[in-house]
C-alpha cells in the first residue's frame, strides 16, 4: 500500500508547502537561504565574464604601445596601464571568489539548520501523537513501521530542506543566469554549445525514472528491515527456544537482498547517468573549440583574440552548467523521497483515532476518591462488532475487592483496559464514584486507577527510575519504604549500585518474579483509591507468591480492588468473585457460594485441584 502512496502524483506541491510551513517559525533563516540562493546564482557568472573582458580588452590590446585605461573609482578617473589593469580585475576576481566561498558556506549552513530543526520540530510532534493514540493502533500497527515513521522518515524529510527544495532552487536560478552570460557574450556560441542539450534532457528524464523507483523499494525495504528486526529481537527467547534461528535467518536474508537490491539498481543508475553527462560535456566542449576556431581563423588578429577570450569564459561557464545538471535528478529524487516519507508521517499525524483531550469542565476529583465503580450493560469490541464483552453489569462498592476468573479470551483482561480508557466501549456505561469515566480528566482518572499487569515492561534505567517513573515527587525514602513493604528491600541491596542498578531494557537483567514485585512497588508508590492486579502473581513460584500475597493484603486495605487470577487459592477472600465466559457473565458470589452452586467456577476450581493433587 505504501508503494503506491508515493506514485500517485507526479509531485505534490500542496505536500511540499505543509512541509516547508514547518519552517515558518524559523522564516528569517529560510529568507536567508533563498535570497542567498539568488545572489550566488549572480555571482557565479561574473569570473567568466571578467575573463572574457580581460582577454577581449585589454590582453587583445596589449601590444600597442603607451596604451592606457580610464577606470572610474569614487568619482575619479585613474589612468591604468594594460598590466595593471589586468592586475586589478585578478584582484576583483579573487575578491569574489572569497566573496562567493563564504556565502555558499552560510548558505550550506542554513539549510541544513533548517533540516534538522525541522526535523527535531516533526520528531516531537509525532512522538507526541503517538502516546496519545488510542491503543487499538498499537494493536494493529507493528512497532517497527512507528519506529521508521520516526526516525528514518523524519531523517529524510531534512533532506527536503539540505539537498532538496531550496537547493534545487539554487542550482535553476544558476542555470538561468549562466545560460544569459552565455547568450550575452555570444548567442551564435551558445547556440552551439547547446546542440547535445537534448540528450541531456533525455538522460535525466531516464535517470530520474530510475533512481525514483529504487529509491522507494529502497524505503519500503528500510520499513521492511526495522519491523522484522525489533520484532525478532524482542522475540529471540522464542526464535531460539524452538531452534528456528536458521528459518528466521533465511527471512531476514530475503528482506535484506531486497534492500541489496533495490541500492544496486540506484547505483547502476548512476553509473550510467554520469559517464553519459560526462560525454555530452566533452561534445559541448568539442563543439566551442571547434566552432570557435573556426571563427577565429576567418578573423583577423584582435577578433581572433577576442574569440579565445570568449572561448576561455565559455569552458568555465560550460563547466558551471553542468555541474548543476549533473546533481539536479539526484536532487529531484531526493526531494521526492522527502515527499514520499513526509507523506507517511503525515499520515500518523493525521491519524484521528486518539484519545480526545479532556474537555477543560472534565472533572477533577482532589485527593482520594472513594473507588465505587459500575459498569452498566457494557458491551465491547476491538473490531467492529467481534463483541468481546457483551451486556457486562457489575457493581464494586468502595473498599470491596472483586475477582474475575475465567478461561483464556473469555473478556477478563478487556475489563480492566476499559476502566482507565485504553479502549472506548461501544455500548453502555462505566462509572467511577456516580460519574462517567468519559466526563473524568483523563490524568486525574488514571491516577486514581493502579495497574498491575501479567507482563511487567521495564524501561532501560536504574530501579529508582522504573517504579518512580522519573516522577520528581517520589522520594528515595518512600522508594525504600515501599520496597521494604513488598520485602524486596534485601534483594535490591545486594544488587551492584542497590537503588541505582540498571535494570537493562524490559528488565532483561531481572527474573520475572522480580519485574513482578517491582511492579508492585511502583503501584504502592502512585496510592491509587482503585487498585487492579492482573494476573498479579500467575508468572512467580511459591515463595514469592506468598511474598506478594502478603503485600497485596496490605495493599488492598482500604482500596477497592479488582484482581483476576488464574490461580483461585489467591482470590478465596475475595468479597465478590465474578465468572467470565465468552465475555459474558456467569456466575457471581464468594467462593463459598460458587463452590456449592456447582457451575463454571466449581469446575475451574476442581480442575485446579486435580492439578494440584496430580
């Protein structure tokens, strides 16, 4: 789909424009570029042409004796012999040359500033968007096509900026005004000199052609690359656990040829594009000397000189207009692979599917809050209407603590998600204390709401980092103090560093009973009023299940609390125990009252048992 975004147009210059508007803050500095862009293409002219005007009237008329020169300087005239004329016109030659060198360097410069500022103004604004959309996006998306959007793509879109948009702006205008001095000094040469032009046009034409498609197998390989290469390396421990690093390796191979590939095409391009601009140069040229000889020789002595000082201009202004003309495709693709990545960064910021700011009446309950919650004839579902719960009604009054049970994909996780507004239900209502989560301040409600998730994610950082989450309000004391309540205290001081061990990313360098008890130390930290354990203690042995058993009884004191659990021994003392089947509700009593009912939960539980026994 992302191949045929790029090619629907032959250029979109209403793309281009929202690109460059990114630069509008930084106006004085693109002014800057574009107004240096028009005086280098003025200057670039201006040494040949006072070559031709040394050669042609003064070096031409050097051998008559006692000649001299009028040169008007401040309102006076100088008398200057031919020597020191052709002195003075070296010294303004030089003179522009210093002139040219340090505003094609500031010219450089302030491009490429504006490249990356851009660049640094994009990244912000799509990471921003990206933690504000709604997490179905997440779902659907892999994470290395988000990685790309972010960097690769927004790398390139510098490119716009540095190599692309004003850049090529520059080298039109120099064209332009080499192509008048040429016509200026000498029509009939000029004419001449352009008798290859057409097959140079062709040659770009080809060219661009060429490297424009390889350079979007090029970035649709990149995509390609990133995706599978975070994915397997976030799931080696299953490539390797099934002995499928050889199968994997192959795929990889096949990905990364396509991307060998697709460089190769881009480079045998050039390898053709240069050697023939490099021939129709040679033919230009050819064809000045021999014209030009030709007009010389029917000439007399001061027509013939004046003819070798044309000639003299018209090598360097040949040179001039080249070498614009060999980078000009070059640049045209590079600024359509600008286009191309800004579209696909675009379409992230454009995403509309995120999670809407709170309204600025939302509701902004202060301190703790009671945790009365209720769910009304809720009905949920990831895509469309593949219903994941379906007619929930349930009641947790303040304090109590109500367990979910069920079987894999019966809806227990999806419950959880809805109340701190991961997802957005279709039908029915969820209420926190009387009140609509919709109409809650979304940071206020989802500081009232703890999680503790199956699968921990630790981020590369020191422990202290990990369960504060860098929040500057969270003393290392309270830090100590939560941990000592979890009794993970020990163990952490017997780490390199303690509190400043580096956890490595996703807590590689932790076992996953630790990861868990951290994640229990970072709830404690937070004092939520609503307090959700998701399948809090199923991923630990026995000893540190009764460690965290024993935490969570004094975590939950005073808090509503919700946990889901495969393993029921943990939720005996739970004040409602609620069955999920196929996302609907099954049963719902204390354990005592679903063991004698004789239902879902009595055959969950004797299954268990027999496991146990077994």
């Amino acid at each position: 789909m992302e191949q045929n975004a790029g090619k629907k147009k032959l250029f979109d210059f209403k793309l281009l424009k929202r690109v460059i508007s990114y630069a509008s803050p930084y106006r004085s500095r693109l002014n800057a570029s574009i107004i240096l862009a028009i005086v280098l293409a003025v200057l670039g002219p201006v040494r040949p042409w006072l070559i031709n005007t040394t050669v042609n009237d003064y070096i031409a008329k050097g051998t008559e004796p006692g000649l001299k020169f009028t040169f008007r300087l401040f309102g006076n005239d100088l008398l200057f012999t031919v020597g020191e004329m052709i002195f003075l016109i070296t010294a303004i030659q030089v003179l522009f040359i210093i002139i040219e060198t340090v505003l094609r360097f500031f010219f450089s410069y302030y491009t490429s500033w504006l490249g990356q500022t851009v660049v640094r103004d994009l990244r912000v604004n799509v990471f921003k968007k990206i933690i504000g959309l709604n997490l179905r996006q997440f779902d659907k998306t892999p994470i290395g096509t988000l990685t790309t959007r972010s960097i690769n793509d927004i790398e390139t879109i510098s490119d716009i900026f540095a190599e692309g948009f004003i850049p090529i702006l520059a080298d039109f205008l120099t064209i332009i005004a080499v192509l008048f001095t040429m016509f200026y000094i000498n029509w009939q040469l000029t004419l001449v000199c352009l008798i290859p032009f057409p097959f140079l046009i062709l040659a770009t034409y080809y060219f661009k052609e060429s490297v424009n498609k390889s350079f979007h197998r090029v970035r649709n390989a990149i995509a390609a690359l990133n995706a599978f290469v975070q994915e397997h390396i976030q799931g080696m421990q299953v490539v390797q656990a099934f002995a499928v690093e050889k199968k994997e390796f192959n795929k990889f191979s096949k990905i990364n040829k396509e991307h060998r590939n697709a460089n190769i095409n881009a480079i045998f391009a050039y390898s053709i594009f240069f050697p023939v601009v490099e021939i129709i140069l040679a033919v230009s040229l050819g064809l000045l000397v021999w014209f030009g000889a030709r007009q010389a020789v029917a000439e007399n002595s001061v027509e013939a000189a004046k003819m070798a000082g044309e000639i003299m201009a018209f090598i360097i202004l040949l040179n001039m207009l080249f070498r614009p003309l060999r980078f000009i495709a070059d640049k045209f693709n590079v600024l359509q692979m600008g286009m191309v990545a800004s579209e696909r960064v675009f379409k992230v910021l454009d995403n509309t599917d995120e999670i809407a700011p709170s309204a600025t009446d939302a509701f902004k309950p202060v301190g703790a809050v009671p945790g009365k919650l209720e769910f009304e004839k809720v009905w949920f579902a990831y895509n469309d209407e593949n219903w994941v719960l379906k007619d929930i009604s349930l009641k947790v009054n303040p304090g109590e603590t109500v367990a979910i049970v069920g079987h894999t994909g019966s809806g227990k996780t999806s419950i959880i998600s809805l109340l701190n507004r991961l997802y957005h239900i279709q039908k029915g209502s969820i209420k926190l204390d009387d009140v609509e989560i919709e109409t809650y301040d979304l940071d206020v409600l989802r500081s009232k709401i703890g999680v503790v998730l199956q699968d921990v994610f630790l981020f590369a950082g020191t422990i202290t980092e990990n369960v504060t989450l860098r929040n500057e309000n969270i003393s290392r004391e309270k830090v100590v103090e939560a941990a000592k309540l979890i009794g993970l205290h020990e163990f952490i001081m017997r780490l390199p560093g303690n509190y400043d061990f580096n956890v490595m990313e996703r807590g590689a360098t932790m076992s996953q009973g630790q990861r868990q008890l951290l994640s229990f130390i970072r709830a404690i930290l937070f004092n939520p009023s609503v307090l959700i354990l998701d399948e809090a203690t199923s991923a630990v042995d026995t000893e540190t299940e009764q460690m965290i058993q024993h935490a969570i009884d004094k975590l939950i004191e005073g808090r509503t609390s919700i946990v889901i659990a495969h393993r029921l021994s943990t939720i005996r003392k739970a004040d409602k125990i609620i069955v999920l089947d196929k996302g609907e509700i099954k049963e719902s009593g204390t354990h005592e009252e679903l063991l004698q009912l004789g239902g879902y939960y009595a055959k969950l539980h004797e299954m268990q048992f027999s496991k146990a026994i077994v």
